[in-house]
C-alpha cells in the first residue's frame, strides 16, 4: 500500500502507550498472571463449590469481593492482546498472546462453571435473606441478572465441556474474520488505500469520487466473499445450535437478556420501525431532489447535501469535542480531556490496523482505551465525541460501582455515546 494516498491528519502519532501493562508480549509478567489466575480459579473451586446457597452474607460478600480482585487481575493480559492486536493485525505476538489468554482462560474458566449455576438456582428466599444485608445488597443486581439465565444452562458437565472447546469456537473464527477485513485495501483514483478511507470517501461531496470508491470497495470485498461468507454461515449455525440447547425463544432472545431489556419491547421497536418504512422512502425522495439528480444510488447514501464537504484535523476536532464536552459539564470535560492528555487514544489510519471504532472498558484499577480510524471528515469528530462518551461513562461507572456493575448493558451504554454526539 502507498502511504502517500493516505491524507495526513494531525492524528499520526496519536498512539496508545500500553506500557502501562506490560512491557511486551513477553513479559515474564503476563505468565505470572495467568498462573496465579489458575491457582485462585482451583482454589476458588475448593472454597465454595457446592455452598453458595449456604453462605452467610458475609461470606458471601467475602467471595464476591474475591471474584472482583480476580477478575480485575486476570482480564489484564487479554486485554493487553486484544489492544495490540487492534493496533495491527499482523503483530503475531499479540496474535499468540491472544490465543494464549483463551487457552488460560479456558483453563481457569472450568473451575469456575459451578459459580454461575449455583446463583443462578439461589430461589427468591435465599434472595431475600442474603440482600436484607447492606453489603450483600450491593451485589443485587448481578445475583439477579444471574438468575435470569437459570432456564437457559446446561449441565456442569455440558457447559465445563464448552467453556475448554471454546479457544477454537466462535472467537477463533471472529477473529479470523477480523484479520482478513483489516487486509483489505481498496484501489481507487486516488491510489491504493486501507478500507476506512474508501469508505470516508462516500462521503465525499464530489458524485465521481464516491462512486469510484463504491465500485472500489465492492471489487475488493469480492476478493475474499467466499472466505468471509464461510465464517459468517459458520458462526450463524453456531448461534443457532446454541439457541436449540439452551432453550431460547428467538434467535435474538440470549441477545436481548444480555442487554437487560425484554423480547417484547425490542418487538415493539422493530415493528415501529418496519412500520414506517415510508418515512426513509420519503427522506430519500426529498435528498434525490436536493442533490438534483435523476436516481439515487448506493454510492449517494451518504452523500452531503451541501456542495463542500468539510475535512478537520486532529487538534480541530479534539477542540470540538473537548469544548462540547466542557460546556456540558466542566467535570465531564475534565475527564474527557485526560484522555486527549494520557495514550488513552489511537486514532491514526495504519496498515493492519482493525477498522471501525470502540472504546474498550477497562477495570476499575484500569481506564478505558478508544479507539477510532481518524480520516479527516467532520464525521470522524462525531466518531470521537461518541467513543468518549463511552469512555466518560465507563470512568464515572467505575468510581461509583463494584466491578460487576462498571459495565451498562449495550442499551445504557449507548445511550450515554450517542448523547456524547449531540453535545
């Protein structure tokens, strides 16, 4: 790939430091940890298997709180893997210390399958006794949350069996998937560039320039189509198996349980959405007469309805968002504004680099990391305020919550990010 066709941003060297963790892939460290993780998980088991029902609250507080202090040690490897392997898909010692973790993982999750099924089965008395406890109270909302998966395990057995196949289940294929979509480079009038920048180019103001990078796009996505066609009806048929085993009532049931909300209010969205079809017909027949031309097609979707498109660098946009922010809550830009001050961002385009956007949560010893593909456009400053809205959340969650309640369910969590964009 030429690096020339890439615009320079300002956001270069906008780069993570994950020194903070570990010093590299092989740091003696990352191995002690992942062996201390195993012997808590064996002594975990040893401990408590068998007796969650009958803890006292304080005992149960005790466990718990052994469970956050674990949990928070041991994430940190994979963690560690997954941000240098979002950093650039080809490193092969992130790509190791990836499989590394799932197979620890893996290891130390057998131990600790009892846990979940012994909640799970705790009945509304044992409730009521352990949470008339201030402490034990605190751990309400993940005891029932819990519970509510109670119809949907397998046995021990069964689900120890899952959790040691699962280094080659799912997650091997997503990131197989993820690797190949990171190789993709698109060539287009301008030269050969990485994929976020063909598709930043769809919303270009110029109708030849979106047009090239959509026929671009579709003639390297060709490339791979059976590769990645294979791996997604692989991942849909396991999903499927999944459901039939665990008794779920739809397809999109074990998502919706995950994200705290019912099947029948997400039925009611979809079909007030589905129903009103004819509002999107009509936002497309008044943009067609806007941008005054015949018919619309793939490559207009985006397209603005102003003549200019307007292209920012990285320290307008990092003004933009740091002053939303502030002027919406001065505490709230304050923490914002770390992340721009610490390498807590990695925005730059880079070859192997993962596309698309996140903010990954941390622990409550650990802040959030964002990352984003800054191409320019001013809906990459939209992309920043959303990540960080993100990131705001999950450090204000972490200083008022136990580890088990930091993260929001998808529902909440995405609620705070899009009202980070209207900011």
């Amino acid at each position: 790939m030429a690096q020339s066709t890439v615009e320079k941003t300002g956001a270069e060297d906008v780069r993570w430091d994950l020194s903070e963790m570990f010093s590299s892939p092989e740091d003696p460290e990352i191995e002690r940890l992942l062996a201390e993780a195993l012997t808590f998980a064996t002594g975990f088991e040893e401990r408590y298997k068998g007796r969650i029902a009958e803890l006292s609250p304080a005992e149960f507080v005790k466990m718990m709180e052994e469970l956050e202090t674990h949990y928070a040690s041991s994430s940190k490897p994979s963690l560690y893997a997954h941000l240098l392997h979002t950093q650039d898909t080809r490193n092969h010692a992130a790509g190791r210390l990836i499989a590394r973790s799932r197979e620890a993982g893996a290891e130390r999750g057998r131990h600790m399958v009892f846990f979940g099924l012994e909640v799970a089965r705790l009945t509304d008395e044992q409730c009521a006794a352990l949470f008339a406890d201030a402490d034990a109270a605190r751990y309400r909302h993940t005891v029932e949350q819990e519970r509510l998966y109670r119809d949907h395990h397998l046995s021990e057995v069964e689900e120890r069996l899952l959790t040691e196949i699962s280094p080659t289940a799912t997650g091997a294929w997503t990131r197989l998937y993820g690797e190949l979509c990171s190789a993709i480079t698109v060539e287009t009038r301008r030269g050969q560039v990485p994929l976020p920048v063909a598709l930043s180019m769809l919303r270009e103001a110029d109708r030849e320039v979106r047009e090239d990078a959509s026929h671009g796009i579709t003639a390297a996505l060709e490339k791979d189509l059976r590769t990645r066609s294979y791996i997604f009806n692989v991942l849909l048929q396991d999903k499927a198996i999944a459901d039939r085993l665990r008794k779920y009532p739809s397809w999109i049931s074990s998502r919706n349980l995950a994200n705290e909300i019912s099947d029948e209010a997400v039925q009611a969205l979809v079909k007030a959405v589905t129903g009103r079809y004819d509002i999107v017909a009509r936002y497309y027949r008044v943009k067609r007469r806007l941008l005054g031309v015949d018919q619309l097609f793939e490559w207009d979707r985006y397209a603005p309805i102003e003549e200019v498109t307007r292209h920012i660098d990285w320290e307008e946009a990092r003004e933009m968002v740091q002053t939303s922010y502030h002027r919406f809550s001065p505490r709230g830009g304050g923490i914002v504004e770390d992340f721009f001050r610490k390498p807590w961002i990695d925005a730059p385009i880079a070859e192997g680099k993962e596309g698309g956007a996140y903010c990954s949560f941390g622990t409550p010893d650990l802040h959030p990391f964002v990352m984003l593909n800054f191409t320019g456009r001013l809906n990459d400053a939209l992309t920043l305020a959303h990540e960080l809205g993100h990131g705001l959340h999950d450090v204000l969650s972490a200083s008022r919550n136990h580890l088990f309640d930091q993260h929001p369910p998808l529902t909440l969590a995405e609620t705070a990010s899009v009202f980070g964009e209207t900011l």
